[in-house]
C-alpha cells in the first residue's frame, strides 16, 4: 500500500511517499493508528489537535473508507488553493 | 460542454482562454473570468513569494468533478480551469476559471461556485515566505461555509 503525504505534513513526516506492507482491507482510522511520525507518535493521535483530511484512489475521504491492500492513500492538511 | 483543466508552472493567457471558448463553445453569448492573484500582503506581513504544492492526478480528478457538478446545475457551453504551482512572486497570476453560458446570469454563478469548490476540495496548498519566515497557509472556515449554501441551492458534489 502506497501512502502520500503533502504539504506540513509530508515536511513533519519527512519523506513524501512511505510503502506499507498490508495484505488486508482496513479503514483509514486503522491505517492512521499504524503511521508513525518521526517523534513516535501515531497519526492517529497526532490528528485529534490537527486538521487532517485523507483521500483513498485520489477521491475524498473520511475515517470510516476502506481500504484494500493495493490502494494509493494520502493524507495532508486542509486544501488552500485558489 | 468544452472543457479544459491545466495545472502549470508557466503563466496564462486571458486572450488565448477566451479564444479557444468562443471557438469551441458555439458563440456561447457571455464569458465570466475570475482571475486569483499573489498578495503582497497576509495577515498584517509583507509576503515575498509563494510556493504552491499540489497532488498530482488527485488534482486534475477534483477539478473535472467539480466541472461535472456545475455542469449539472447549470446550461453551461465551456469552462476553463488553470491553475499554476510552483514559486510565484506578489502580483502573479495563480489561477483563472472562465465560464461561457448562453447568458451571465449562469457564467456568474457557475463561476463563482467552482471557485468556492475548488478553494475546499482542489489538492493544493500554499506556502507563503514572509517577514517572519516561510509559513503553510491555514484553510479559511468561512470557504467551508459556502459549500453548505451551494449545497442547499441544488449543487451536487
């Protein structure tokens, strides 16, 4: 599983692209409990004080999307375009 | 409807935009443009430049979807959506919709949703050098706001 990071977020992780080996489906709350930041702290935790949105296949989505094994993921902060 | 969406380092051009929608558009009546330009000022700071990110394939995808959704609100004969990433300096262009219709009052307001669209559902993110150092810019509540009017006024997404 291929997981994307932009903006703040991908300065925070580090590294802008991270493979994970996951052979089930899961939804982005369970894939957000395994992502770590550089301080140890999960993903998870770390978006209870921070705004982070989440896509799956390059659409939009929430805590409650599944996942399957081969899927793109991103997460990044709320969009400022325009 | 003629569409077209480009996300580009490079500069654009209103002239050659309005070009190509009377000519694939069908003499479509009116052309609405809204242009979005670097500010030399935020949040009581001078800015210096502007850094713009985006999530290449997401981007292109959230953009047609939001053509799609005007599209089905309203009569529309084109729309146009550039939108440049990279560094840009105070005074540059960052993005241009353009919408054609038979008649303004469908330009203007197909213009100006796409616009609130994309400012809460196009992936890109803006990092501002200022006085004070390089700073990601913070997503505004009261863009989020009016996808809640657009939604109540018929616009599906």
């Amino acid at each position: 599983m291929k997981v994307l990071f932009f903006a703040g977020l991908r300065e925070l992780m580090g590294e802008s692209v991270i493979e994970l080996d996951i052979d089930t489906s899961l939804t982005v709350a369970e894939l957000k409990t395994l992502i770590r930041l550089p301080t140890g702290e999960s993903l998870a935790s770390w978006s209870q004080s921070q705004s982070l949105l989440a896509a799956v296949d390059q659409a939009m989505g929430s805590d409650a999307t599944v996942v399957d094994p081969g899927a793109e993921v991103a997460f990044f902060p709320p969009v400022t375009g325009g | 409807m003629y569409r077209r969406i480009s996300i580009q380092s490079a500069d654009f051009s209103l002239d050659q935009t309005l070009d190509r929608l009377k000519q694939h558009s069908g003499s479509p009546g009116g052309v609405c443009f809204f242009v979005g330009t670097v500010r030399d000022t935020n949040l009581d700071e001078q800015v210096s430049g502007l850094f713009l990110e985006h999530y290449p394939g997401m981007t292109e995808a959230q953009l047609a979807r939001i053509l799609d959704a005007a599209e089905q609100r309203w009569p529309l004969a084109g729309a146009e959506v550039v939108h440049r990433i990279g560094a840009l300096q105070p005074g540059d262009n960052i993005v241009l919709v353009a919408v054609a219709a038979a008649h303004r009052g469908e330009a203007f307001q197909a213009c100006e949703m796409i616009m609130d669209y994309l400012k809460t559902q196009a992936t890109f993110w803006k990092k501002e050098q200022a006085a004070s150092g390089d700073r990601w810019l913070d997503a505004r509540i009261s863009d989020q706001t009016k996808l809640t009017d657009w939604d109540a006024g018929g616009v599906d997404f």
